[in-house]
C-alpha cells in the first residue's frame, strides 16, 4: 500500500505486505513473508507466519502482532494496544509501548530504553514438551534503561534475564534477574 492509503484485509502468500506511511488498513498478513507497517501508520491486526514483523516510529496496533517464525520490532514511539508473540525469533522494543504484554517460547526478547509494557511478559515452553533443536541456549531478555514492565515477568524454561539498574519491573517467576548499569548489559 502506498502512503496515506486506506484498505480493509490486506494478504499474501509466498510474499510481502507493506503499509506506506499514515495508512491504514484493519489487517494485514502473510506467510512466508515479512509485514512492514509504515511511520505514524495505523492497523487493527498483524500476523506472519515464517517471516518479521516491523513497526515504524509512531506506528499504532489496535489488537495483536503475532509471527510464528520471524522477529518482531517496534520502533521508537510505537504502539501496540493487544498481544504481542512470537514461536521463534527476536522481539525488540525501542521506546514502544505494548498494552497486552509480551510472549515468546524461543525468541530473544528486548524491552529498550524508555519502552513501557503491560500485562507482564511470558517465555513458554514449546507445545510438545520436548528440546527442540538449539532450545538447551538459553534466550536472553533485556529490560532496558528507564524500561517499564508492568505485571509478572514469567519464565517456564530457563533464561537469561539482564534488568538495568534503572528499570522497574512486577515480580519475576521462574528466573534469577541479572542487573547490570548503563545503556547495554
């Protein structure tokens, strides 16, 4: 979509969706490929299947972002009022906002400086119970400097959790936080 459009569903298979910049579409997906949400850009709903996820500054999400192999990224001012969840794949937060919490079962998980998240944070175990391939690396979750993490940050396998000094954060279960000053751990 070129910038400032507006669409309903917009999809793709084997390819990728692009929101131009201040446009607005309710949902946008795709499997096997990447969904970009321009700057200052608005939509319902995102959702990939074996590919990223990327919101610009001052983009906005009324409900979920979802991808089951891709990372997710959130660039500076972005907003996302649902869930926000990955299987595999990087979750990064650069001074964004996430209403509906956090949840990954593989991914590494950023929460930059000045981003501020809701309802907590949640590293699942895979569905079937057993090591996956590259599951004994324990993911890494950082929270940032001046981050904010409302609500239970849970581990149901074994992380690596680096908190800044100047981070605050709800109770931890399941992990031991490691905490570390400055901009990077």
């Amino acid at each position: 979509m070129d910038a400032g459009q507006h669409a309903g569903d917009v999809s793709s298979v084997n390819g990728s969706v692009h929101v131009g910049d201040h446009g607005v579409v309710q949902k946008a997906s795709t499997v096997n490929g990447s969904v970009d949400l321009g700057a200052q850009a608005h939509a319902g709903e995102l959702g990939t299947v074996n590919g990223g996820i990327r919101l610009a500054a001052g983009s906005q999400v009324d409900g979920k972002v979802e991808a089951v192999n891709g990372a997710i990224s959130l660039a500076q001012g972005a907003q996302v009022n649902g869930h926000v969840s990955n299987v595999n794949g990087a979750i990064t937060l650069d001074d964004a906002h996430v209403a509906g919490g956090l949840e990954t079962v593989a991914g590494e998980l950023t929460v930059g400086a000045g981003s501020h998240v809701e309802v907590g944070i949640l590293v699942d175990m895979p569905n079937d119970g057993w090591s996956h391939w590259g599951s004994e690396r324990k993911p890494v979750v950082v929270i940032g400097p001046h981050a904010v993490v409302k609500g239970t940050l849970e581990f149901r396998r074994p992380v690596v959790l680096k908190v800044s000094d100047s981070a605050q954060i709800g109770p931890v279960k399941g992990a031991t936080a490691e905490k570390f000053s400055g901009d990077t751990p």
